[in-house]
C-alpha cells in the first residue's frame, strides 16, 4: 500500500505519460525511474476488484498492477512497471511516416513463436486491447490491465477468448492503415491461433507475391 498526500499527488501530475494523457476511467504519470502510476477519475468497485485480484500477480507479457495508492485513507489508483519496449501506436506511425518497416515473415515469427506460447500460460481474460495498450520489445506487452479479469469457464475457453482480442487488434491495423480491401473475418476465425498466417498467406496470393512488408501494405494500390 502506497500513502501520498495532496502536495505529492499534484507533484506527480505535472508528469503525464504523453499529452493525449486521459483515458476514460483514469490517467497515467511517470511515478519513480521504471514505474508508472494510474490515477483514477472514475471507478467502481468492479475496477477495484479485479485490480485487488491481480495485485502482484506475475507475467512475462502482461504488466500486472504492484501497489495500491491511497490519498486520505481513498484509494485512487495503483502502480505497474513501466513497459519495456516501444508502443504499437508509434510503431504504425513510423512505418506510415517512412521511418521503419517491419516484414511480416518477421512478425509471424515474433507473434507464433515467442508471443501465443506466452499467452497460453496465462490465466486471465484480456479486455481493451488497442496498440497504445500493446509494447513491443523482445515480445509483446499489455499495460492498462486493471480491466482483465480472472475466468470462471475453462482455461482454452479464455485462451480463445484472448488470442480473438488480439487478432482482432491485429487485423484491424490492416484494414485501417492500408488502400487495400481486406474482407473482414468471422468471430470464428479470429480465435483461431493460425488467424494471422493464414490471413498473410492470403494476402500473398492477392498481391502476387508484391506485398511483403507493413510499409508495403501501407502503400499498395490495386
């Protein structure tokens, strides 16, 4: 549990993650040299509790609460580890600015070898999964996890729950940050592991072998 007075909380806020800094339920700071602390603005004890459940629970890929904050005796928000790597967000900024590439050969070895075996080993569902919720450095990490949420159901249920959560993210940026039509999947589809190779292979073929990066995607006119 973590104590801070008003003088300490104004201090913290003159520290904002970035500018577009307020999220629906609460706002981010900069709290020590590799720690991050939420601010909530608005909470119920539904947030609360999951936030309780998941004090201190241990990840390789999902940036779990460490701390409660508490300001005269109310809780206001918690702290989590700053995520190691670079937020996905800018990454799709680079790639459409010209600045990086990533080919998808890469990416599936990435996402297929090192990220779902990850995923699989965790017990958890996954909500508000967006790129500015997802770094990637050696894997891929979640921030903003006070959401997710212990399964009741059985574990592979939840597994396909998560991996059509992030599927869903990952083939959004496809459609939306490229020229080229690509027809949306069913919710079936999307929880299948293989979505993502299966959907590049596609890809290949429609593209006549042309399209083998994101900047490519980005840039590629029918």
């Amino acid at each position: 549990m973590i104590k801070i007075n008003s003088y300490e909380l104004s201090k913290i806020k003159k520290n904002p993650i970035n500018d577009n800094n307020t999220g629906l339920y609460g706002s981010c700071y900069y709290y020590k040299k590799d720690e991050i602390i939420k601010i909530f603005n608005n909470l119920d004890s539904y947030i609360l509790n999951n936030i309780k459940l998941n004090i201190n629970r241990t990840s390789s890929i999902i940036i779990y609460p460490n701390d409660l904050v508490f300001l005269n005796k109310n809780f206001i928000g918690y702290t989590m580890d700053k995520a190691p790597g670079t937020c996905l967000d800018k990454i799709i900024y680079d790639i459409i600015c010209l600045k990086k590439d990533i080919a998808f050969e890469e990416f599936l070895t990435f996402f297929y070898d090192k990220f779902i075996p990850e995923l699989k080993k965790q017990d958890v569902l996954m909500d508000d999964i967006k790129p500015c919720h997802m770094f990637i450095d050696d894997n891929i990490y979640f921030i903003d996890t006070d959401c997710y949420e212990q399964p009741s159901n059985e574990s592979e249920d939840a597994f396909k729950h998560n991996i059509f959560k992030i599927n869903q993210v990952l083939m959004d940026q496809m459609i939306v940050y490229s020229e080229f039509y690509i027809q949306k999947p069913t919710l079936i589809e999307l929880s299948n592991v293989n979505f993502m190779k299966k959907q590049l292979h596609e890809l290949d073929v429609l593209t006549h072998g042309n399209v083998k990066t994101f900047k490519e995607l980005v840039y590629y006119k029918r």
